[in-house]
C-alpha cells in the first residue's frame, strides 16, 4: 500500500470507484461516501523523539571511540565539534522523523488509530454525511500514512448493523491495498458495504434518490 508518498488515481480509477458507489445504492437507501487522505494526524513529535535518538546515538558513538579523535586529551575545541556533531545529528534525525515508515514505527498504534477515528468524524461533518433524509449516510476512509480504513456509519444504522460486519467491510478492502491498489480495495470496500446495507437498509423502489455525490473525495 502506498505509505505517505501521493499515488494519483487515474480517471479510469476514479471512475470505477463511482460505479462500485452507484452499483452499492442501488440496493440499499444508504449513501456511501469513500475518501481518501494523505494522513489524519502531524505527530510532530515523532521528529523530537527521532532527533533524540539520532543526537543520543552519535554522541555514545563518538564517546565509544574517543581514543581516535582525542589523541592528545580533552580540549575546549573538542567539546564544541562534539557539541556540534550532536546538533547536527540531532537535526538530520528530526528530518528522518518526518519518513512515514518512521513515523508508524515512533507512533503507537492506538493513537494511529484515534487519529484516524477522529479525521473520520470530522470529515462527516464537513462532506454532510450526516445530512441524508434518513441519516443513513456511511463515510469509509482511507488514510495513506496510518495504512488503515475506517467505516463510520451514521448511529442510525450503527444500531442496526453490528461492529463486526464494518470490520468484514474494512477486511475486504485489505488485500487489494497490500498490494497498492487504492481503486480496487476502495471499489471491494464499497461492495461489501453495498451488501451488508441491503440486508439493514434496502432500497425501496421508487423512492431511493442519490442524495450525495458518487465520485470519491480526495484531500491528499
């Protein structure tokens, strides 16, 4: 799966995934909204913490072998290049911290988690998810950094439909993404999404209008 850098999505991309979204409510009254954004939270201080590490590291390091550059003992020029080698690295670590391998492996993965819950709730707000005729509005979200999708379905239908059937939505959207194929886990994740909103909330025909754009919201 793509891990921060931004992967554009074709039009051919685009458009399949809005026609996994139209093809998901023609069986359901539900509106499925997918979005995708480049990372849900800063975490500036894993640049801290990678700088500290880097600066503590190098300082051991250059005490470690001391003997090959204090070959006449201590002096006041020695402690300013040591205090300059651990700015500098100190520094170079800060901007190693920004990597967003680097940033998984310095952020523990619950707060990745809350991150991205968060970024959920607040971008169903802002694209009016929560503004159907039946609030039946259901928001999936792929954030890039964290590697996770998050359902969020309006409380109307999360009385309905139990946690464990969004976690079989997120599931199928996994494998496709593993493998860098953002249209077709967020087309798998619409489908599921799509079948398991049939059996809570069918479309009543006659009377199933398209109340959210299909195409998907991209804010990386």
């Amino acid at each position: 799966m793509a891990t921060g850098r931004k992967v554009v999505l074709s039009e051919g991309e685009r458009e399949r995934i809005r026609q996994a979204v139209h093809a998901a409510e023609q069986q359901t009254r539900a509106e499925i909204v997918p979005m995708i954004v480049a990372r849900s939270g800063l975490y500036r201080d894993t640049r801290h913490w990678a700088g500290l590490i880097t600066a503590l590291t190098t300082l051991a390091l250059l005490l470690t072998i001391e003997v090959s550059w204090l070959l006449w003992g201590w002096q006041a020029s020695n402690a300013v290049w040591l205090i300059v080698a651990v700015t500098l690295a100190y520094v170079v670590g800060a901007w190693i911290g920004t990597w967003p391998v680097v940033v998984r492996l310095l952020t523990a993965p619950a707060r990745m988690r809350h991150k991205v819950a968060l970024r959920a709730e607040r971008a169903f707000v802002q694209h009016a998810v929560s503004q159907t005729r039946e609030r039946t509005g259901v928001l999936i979200l792929l954030s890039i950094l964290e590697r996770q999708v998050y359902v969020l379905p309006d409380p109307s239908l999360a009385a309905l439909i139990s946690a464990e059937r969004w976690k079989q939505v997120v599931q199928a959207a996994v494998e496709h993404l593993r493998s860098g194929d953002i249209a077709g886990g967020l087309s798998t994740a619409i489908g599921a999404c799509g079948r398991v909103l049939a059996g809570a909330c069918p479309a009543r025909p006659g009377d199933n209008p398209n109340e959210l754009p299909d195409h998907v919201i991209d804010e990386r």
